[in-house]
C-alpha cells in the first residue's frame, strides 16, 4: 500500500492511513484555505440573497415550530438546514446576525473535508489522495456559494456521497451516530441528497451490513418525504415549481454541459478570452467557409470550434473513465454517482438551465474517479498520465479563479440597519445588490419580503 493503490480482498480493501499528526496539519491547511477566499466577510456581517430575503425574515417573525417546518414554495423542497440557520441567526442580536449564516456556511465547507480528512475509505487513504480531495471540495465551489447558508444543501448532499463511500465496518459508534445524523439533516435540506438514494441502496444490498441498510432506509425515508413535499408544493402551493423538472430544451443542454463540462477545466476566462475567439475565426471560419457553412448552426449554438473541441475531449475522457470504472464492482459506487448527481441535479435545476452550483458535486466526484484513476497499479502509463493532465487541470483552473466572484459588495449590513432603526418602512438592502440583481427585504411587525429579480 506504499503508492496508495486500491486493493481488494474479497470484499474489503485495505486502507492505509496518514497519522494524526499529518491529518492535523492538512485540517488547519483547509481551515486557512476557507477563510483566505474571502477573508474580510469573517468580520464584515452579510446576508447573502435567500438567507436574508427568506429564512431570517421569516424566522423573525414566526415561532420556531413554525419556523423549522416552513417550506418556502418557489423551491419545492424542505429546507430544514435552511430555517435552522435562519432560526439560529434570531438569537443575536440584529447587528450581528449575519454573522450566524457566515460561520455556519464556514462550518458547511468544512465538514465534506472533515469526513475526507478522518474517514476511511480506500478512495482517499492516504494524505496525497486526502489533500487532492480536499482541494476539490474548496476550489470546485463558485464565488456566489462562499460563506453563507444559501447553498448549505449542495455541501450536505456531497457529505453525504463522502459517507457513501466509507467504510463503517470498524467505525466508532459515534462516527455511526454522526454519519446518520448527516444524512438525515441533509436529506431534509434538499433534494439534491435523495438523488444518491439508488446508490445507497445498492450498496446496502451488496454488503448486507447493518449500518449500510441503515444508512439507507434513512435516505429513503427523507427521499419519501421530499418527494411529498414536492408534490404538495406544485399542486397546492406553487405550480412553477414544477419547471425544475418539465422545461427542458436542447439549448439549455449547452448550457448544462459549459456549466458540467467547461468551466470546471477551462474557467470562464478560457471561453471568453480575445486569444480563443481569434482563433475561432482564424483557423476555422476563414481556413474551412464550406465546412462553416454546413455548420454555422452547430457552431453558433456551441459557441464556437474551439469551445466545442474543448468540451469534447474533456466528455470523451469523462466517458472513457466512466465506463472502465462502473463495469468495476468495486469502482462503481462513484460513477453511479456521478450519473444520479449530473442527470438529476441538471433536471431538477432552475428552468433545468444547469449552472455551477448544479455542477459541483458532479465535479468532486469526477475528481475521485480521475484520483482513482491515477493510483489505480493496474493502469498503463498512458491512463495515468490522462489521469494525472486532467486533475491538474480541473485544480488550477479552479485555483486561478478562487478568489474571484468572492469580491466585496455593498452595502454594509449595520449601516442598514441603522437607517431601518430610524425608519421601519425602509427597505434593508443585503448582498448581491449590483446591477439588476437588488435583494433587500422589510422587517415589520407582519413579515414583508421584497421579491428581487433573480439571475437564472
């Protein structure tokens, strides 16, 4: 196990683990990591978009039973992490509530890379393979998902795939205990956990193992309830709701396979640069106007020659990987993942456009499989060297843009709060508030929201 390969032995594998020492030092790295991206949010308060329009508000005027059982209808899922933080950011006060949902989001990047950094698994049993992951879960996210508890649900449903591929045969009755508690908080948080519910279930049927049953009859409950919670809102509560899953169209698939595909191992810059768009015009439309006139179409609706053949050589590796690895019946728990998060997460996305937040647990986990790749002592040098070109792709085109999209915004939360203390009709503006996207709310005795304009 010097090289960290997988090895199976009947249906175990044998893990080697880094030292406490060693996992230590890699905790306080990504401790560090998390607050660099965006320092200065640490001790400057702000509510960021939904927490602050919806959950704070709302728990600010309502009893915590009512509170914790609210289900916002234009999501269509039940939030309780999201009322939760909401609830929690009541009990400080007003002047420092943001500061509830700032930490808790801290806490929520933390934990995928907590369960990475003490697990067991042989997908990342050893330090290398732990740092490489870890990475992935801070680097993958965008700007808009930093620090806050708007998308607590996508870093609790990638906990949960984490869980996934534990081994719990030797695990303390507290990691047991913890682990359950995850998964049934995250299933009750969103809908994006419930999609791994097949996986769970496969795996507890393969093991026959208490826990791994366990594990995922407690999936499958909250799936249950997601799912009747769904239903309820589009018949009785909100009808778009159902636009997550019933307003597909193929444009929107370029979109789902730029946000799946592109960014995480070209960036934005990449697509938009004046380099590429030169060479678009230089080496395709002017050395090949025949060709170009057969597929002006094509070309336009995939953006240009050289988006399309990026993104093909990154889906025909992603392919490649994923049907090596899910005819493996001990690699096939990460690609089945991998299929359930892209397939449904892109369905159940807002106007089933796609986006970014929509592919970062996709992204985590072609991260593993591309790890498991590389380690595997079985591959040739070419596989590997794919392998290794790919992660170190997907890694520094997320580290050059980590700090990026996280800038300062205006306006400052106590200065707002001032004003509203001196008039209660104002209108409390809060983060995003630039351009067309103006998020604000009214706090008043009978709650007020003001709807903002959303980016979809």
């Amino acid at each position: 196990m010097s090289n960290g390969s997988l090895i199976n032995h009947g249906d175990t594998y044998i893990c080697a683990q880094p030292t406490l020492w060693q996992r230590s030092f890699l905790f306080i790295f990504i401790c560090f990591l998390i607050a660099y991206r965006q320092p200065a949010v640490l001790t400057e308060q702000r509510f960021w978009a939904e927490e602050g329009t919806y959950f704070f508000p709302y728990a600010l005027s309502h009893g915590w039973f009512d509170t914790v059982i609210h289900v916002v209808p234009l999501f269509g899922f039940y939030s309780l992490a999201h009322n939760i933080a909401g609830l929690f950011a009541t009990l400080v006060p007003l002047e420092q509530a943001p500061f509830v949902t700032t930490y808790l989001g801290f806490l929520s990047h933390l934990l995928p890379c907590c369960i990475v950094i003490v697990g067991n698994s042989p997908f990342w049993n050893t330090l290398p393979k732990k740092t490489l992951i870890c990475l992935g879960i801070l680097l993958f996210p965008f700007g808009r998902m930093w620090l806050n508890t708007t998308y607590v649900h996508f870093t609790l449903a990638l906990s949960v795939f984490l869980i996934l591929l534990e081994e719990m045969e030797h695990s303390s009755r507290l990691i047991k205990n913890l682990y359950r508690t995850i998964i049934l908080i995250a299933g009750l948080s969103g809908a994006v956990s419930c999609f791994l519910t097949p996986v769970y279930l496969l795996k507890a049927w393969r093991s026959r193992r208490k826990e791994n049953i366990l594990q995922a009859s407690l999936l499958a409950f909250v799936s249950a309830v997601q799912v009747a919670v769904f239903m309820y809102t589009i018949t009785k509560l909100d009808p778009n709701a159902q636009t997550r899953f019933l307003s597909f169209g193929y444009d929107k698939l370029w979109s789902i396979i730029y946000f799946q595909f592109g960014i995480p191992f070209f960036g934005v810059p990449y697509f938009n640069s004046e380099i590429i768009k030169s060479l678009d015009f230089r080496a395709f439309y002017m050395a090949f106007p025949k060709v170009y006139s057969y597929l002006g179409r094509a070309m336009v609706l995939s953006n240009g020659p050289v988006y399309l053949v990026s993104l093909s050589m990154v889906i025909a590796y992603a392919l490649f990987v994923f049907i090596k690895q899910i005819r493996d019946k001990f690699l096939q728990l990460p690609a089945i993942s991998f299929l359930l998060m892209f397939v449904l997460s892109s369905a159940g996305s807002m106007n089933m456009r796609g986006g970014q937040r929509y592919a970062y647990i996709p992204c985590v986990i072609m991260l593993v499989m591309f790890l498991t790749e590389f380690y595997n002592e079985h591959n040739g040098v070419l596989r590997k060297s794919l392998a290794a070109l790919f992660i170190t792709l997907m890694l520094l085109s997320n580290s050059y843009g980590y700090r990026k999209g996280t800038e300062i915004c205006t306006p400052k939360w106590v200065d707002e709060i001032r004003i509203w203390q001196k008039d209660h009709n104002y209108k409390i503006k809060i983060w995003p508030y630039y351009y067309e996207e103006r998020w604000e709310i009214m706090l008043t005795s009978k709650l007020e929201v003001s709807q903002p304009e959303r980016k979809l």
